[in-house]
C-alpha cells in the first residue's frame, strides 16, 4: 500500500497466505492495514491532501504468475463533493473483484481497478477492527435487517466506539416500532440516540433525502465526522499554538546541541589540518599522513558515537495518554490511546502489539526530530505489518533512533471492571475493581447530585464526599484537554452523563508498543456505574 505526495511516499507492505484450488472460487476477507494520507504544503504554504491506493499483488505459486488489484482512497484534503471520502474504510477494504484472480485463472486475468464509495453489505465485518475506520454510515432500515445477527452485533460495538451510523426508515411501519428494534436506545424527539460514545440517527422517509454521494458527503461533512482529519491535522499544530497536541506541548523540546557540534567540528579541523600536517607529519615526515589522518578520524568519529550515547541514551522517553471508555453492561472496554516519544538510539525498530488494537503514526509539529509531519520536507516512510491470531508484528519507521514519533492507538477489549455505587439515605460509597488503584474518582448521579472519592483501591469501598457541580465539571473539563482535539470532545460528551464517572490514574497500564521507550502512562476512564 502506497500513500503518495508531492514531497514523499508512504509505503506499508503486509503479507497474506491464501489457498485456493484450481476449478476452485472462494471468497477471502484480508484486513489490510492502511498508511494515514497527510497533508502536504507547497512552497507558497498552501495546503492540500493526496490519495491513497492500495495493491494487491496476488501470486498464483502453481502457475508462477501474478496480478495486480488496485484501490484508490481520496486524502484528507481533497474536497468532500468530489465523494465521500469520509465512508472509505481507512483500516479495512473489501477486495470483492479478487474473485476472478483467486479462481485459478490467474495467468489470464489482468489489473483490476477498484474505487469504493459504497459497501456491499454481505461483506460487511464481522470484527470491530474492520470497522473503526469509517467515520460515518448511512444505510436504510433494509439494509440493517439484512445484516445478520454478528454484523449486527459488531455494527452495533463500532457505534458504541463512537461511529456515527444514519439510518433512512424507508418503512411504512411507524417509526417507534423501528427503533424499538434496536435495544439500549432512547431517542430524543430529532431523531438522535447517543449509543455509549457514538450516535444513532434515524431519518424519516418523509424527509426529502436524495441518495446521492453528493448528499450523503455534505450530511457528513456538516456532522464533522472525518477520522481522516483527525489523525492528519489534530496532533500537528505548531507546539507553541492554541491548537498544539497538550501531549507533545507537555513533553516539551529539544536542543538540537549545534554549539557542542560546532566545537568538536572546528576542533577536529584544526587537528587534522594544521597540527597534523606540520606537528604529526612534518616536512620529512609526510608519509606518516596515512597513519594520523585516518586515527584523528576515527577518534573524532567514536568521540561523536560517546557523545551521542551520553546525550541520547539507549531507548528513549516516551508519554502516553489513554482514554478507556467503560461499558459495564456489554464487559467492554474500548480504549484510545494517544503517544508521543523522543527515542535515542534504537537497536530495533521492531515490537508486538495485540490483535485487538490498530496503530497510525500521526503527523506531528515539526521540529529537528520529527519524522512524520504535515510539511514540505518528509522522506520516504516505509512500514510492514504482519499478524497472527493474537499478535501483530511491525517493524519500520514506526520508531527510528533520534527521532520524535506520535502514533494513535484504538481497540476494544473484554473487561469486568467497573466502579459499583452504593448508596443509602444521604451517603454514597464507592468500589472500584479496576486492578489498580484510581488517584481520584468523580460520580454523577441523578437530581444533580455529585460525589467524589479519592485513593480508590481494588475491592475496597470508600466513602465519597459530596460537591457541587462545580468541583465536577472542572475535574472532567481538566481530565478532557489533556487529549487532542477529536477526543478531548469525546471525554467532555461520555463525562457528563447521568449515573456515570470519571476517573484518573497513573497505575494502570497502557497498550504495550515498543519495550526499549521508558513510557510515563495517564489514563483517564469513564463510563456507566453499576449500582447495587
């Protein structure tokens, strides 16, 4: 998969191992990881996205032949009418013309060309992974009934992760007994539900609605739901700007150390100039020039190596801020996780990350050690990507020596922990089975009344106090500018529900990416409470 620009490419390479006999036809669902498509500023500092194309490059080991699958995806930048670049599966794609190729017919086929903006829904995932790419669905009341009770189930999960699915009731059949269907929903007299994090809609038949790409792209666009965007432009401001990511603004800078540099250049100069040609290797001497020039060489060289490693370290340092989003009455967690680390040097680039999770290196502010960035002067990126059952495998620039890197990380993953209420007359207590403990815990209840609870252990209940919605808002308002943009306003929506809380900790752990960076992890949780 190649992402392109004017000024660099983007290059991500997975392998797959599929099998299919000659006379044979079947069909094969390959989750594909994509490269994110930045932004890119000519030299006038105007700024404009790229597209993203994806091949497939199937090999047939019985023929000795190959063909080649192409998939066009619009960037971020592109103007939305020109399609709705915002329902393009960013993770995942369906390959549906590959069936032709892996039939056996492989020396006769040719390059196949697909460019979606819509999606078949009898192959629609069957894992959250394959969804949490799409900003936005609209489908008709049809459609949803003809997805069957895993796609359902997993459509229904991709919501709850904050997905944004607009439903057309086409049905004659009164609109309440639609959306009665669909369990856990209250919806409010437009047509809207909040489902956990993400928003279920429903649009009358009576409504005028054109279905076309036109039409369902401006919905999109005025609904603010490009995931693109976000991973493109909510981690790139300059740090010293409004808008800078609170992450890599908290972590702070970096001198690039040019004086010290300077100093040993200017040194070595003098030592391999002057004092060589006429201290070591006099007049009569020249021939000792092929022994002291390499050895001032090489000394000035390991001296730079033992500076480096003094300044730099092996590893690095690293922050991470995790947002976990707790859904006690389905055992679920859907957790996201933002990153950003400033590495010495590295002896690998290579690490293991669950299955469950998908991570995008993001475009961060530029800087001397920024890789990845929205300017004019990236270099070639390249990633690979192998996976298993339960792990995933990468290696690249994900993580380069001497670098800055941002990545976004999100998932969901089974859970029993909760935070348990228990209240009697005027008091309120509260139980934490999170496996670590949680520094400071607020609760929201009903008829405006607020509590909160400190030093929250394992099992352990604990007496909160009351305050005032005051001391609430601000401790959820402090806890939510710690993300970017895109989550910070997902923290601020899921905070101030009814019977909910918000809690912080620095005790829990984050999700596990490269070993050798010492990382420093705050998460923030949210999420209904289970009251006894």
């Amino acid at each position: 998969q190649n992402s392109w620009s004017n000024s660099s490419d983007t290059t991500l390479k997975s392998n797959f191992s599929i099998q299919c006999n000659p006379g044979e036809t079947k069909s094969f669902e390959l989750l594909i990881p994509i490269a994110i498509a930045s932004t890119d500023y000519d030299s006038y500092g105007y700024g404009y996205g790229h597209s993203s194309s994806t091949k497939a490059s199937v090999y047939n080991s019985t023929t000795s032949s190959e063909s080649n699958i192409y998939i066009n995806i619009k960037g971020a930048g592109t103007e939305i009418d020109h399609g709705i670049s915002t329902s393009i599966p960013w993770e995942r794609m369906h390959m549906a013309a590959t069936s032709s190729v892996l039939s056996g017919n492989l020396s006769n086929a040719t390059e196949t060309f697909v460019n979606e903006s819509s999606i078949d829904l009898a192959l629609f995932a069957t894992e959250l992974k394959g969804m949490i790419g799409y900003d936005a669905f609209i489908l008709t009341d049809l459609d949803w009934t003809s997805l069957n009770s895993s796609q359902q189930r997993v459509f229904q999960e991709w919501i709850r992760a904050g997905g944004y699915a607009i439903i057309l009731n086409t049905n004659a059949a009164p609109t309440k007994q639609f959306k009665d269907s669909i369990p856990g929903l209250d919806f409010s007299s437009n047509g809207t539900a909040n489902f956990h994090a993400g928003v279920i809609e429903v649009i009358e038949k009576t409504r005028a609605f054109p279905l076309n790409d036109k039409t369902f792209a401006k919905v999109l666009t005025q609904k603010k739901l490009q995931r693109q965007t976000m991973l493109s432009q909510d981690f790139s401001s300059n740090s010293y700007s409004d808008e800078a990511w609170p992450l890599q603004k908290e972590f702070g800078t970096k001198a690039f150390g040019t004086t010290l540099l300077a100093i040993i250049l200017v040194i070595f100069a003098v030592l391999v100039g002057p004092i060589n040609f006429f201290v070591f290797a006099g007049p009569s001497r020249r021939h000792r020039l092929f022994i002291t020039t390499p050895i001032i060489a090489l000394g000035t060289s390991a001296l730079l190596i033992a500076l480096i490693f003094l300044k730099d370290g092996i590893g690095g340092d690293g922050a991470r801020i995790v947002l976990r989003a707790i859904d006690a009455g389905n055992k679920k967690s859907y957790v996201y996780q933002e990153q950003f680390c400033r590495t010495g040097m590295l002896l690998s680039g290579n690490f293991d990350i669950a299955n469950d999770y998908s991570i995008t290196q993001v475009p961060i502010a530029e800087s001397r050690w920024a890789r990845v960035t929205n300017g004019y002067s990236n270099t070639d990126i390249s990633y690979t990507q192998q996976g298993d059952e339960s792990t995933s495998s990468l290696s690249g620039d994900y993580f380069s020596s001497r670098s800055e890197h941002g990545h976004y990380i999100q998932g969901d993953e089974v859970t029993q922990e909760s935070i348990k209420v228990r209240i009697t007359d005027d008091q309120c207590y509260l139980t934490s089975t999170f496996p670590n403990e949680l520094s400071i815990c607020y609760f929201k209840g009903t008829n405006d009344s607020y509590w909160k609870a400190t030093n929250l252990t394992t099992g352990n209940e604990v007496t909160a106090e009351r305050v005032n919605s005051s001391a609430f808002n601000l401790f959820r308002k402090e806890q939510a500018v710690k993300f970017s943009n895109t989550l910070s306003l997902m923290v601020n929506r899921l905070s101030k529900r009814n019977n909910s809380f918000v809690a912080l900790s620095d005790q829990l752990d984050g999700v596990e990416t490269h070993t050798s960076i010492d990382w420093k992890t705050t998460t923030v949780l949210t999420g209904a409470v289970t009251l006894n």
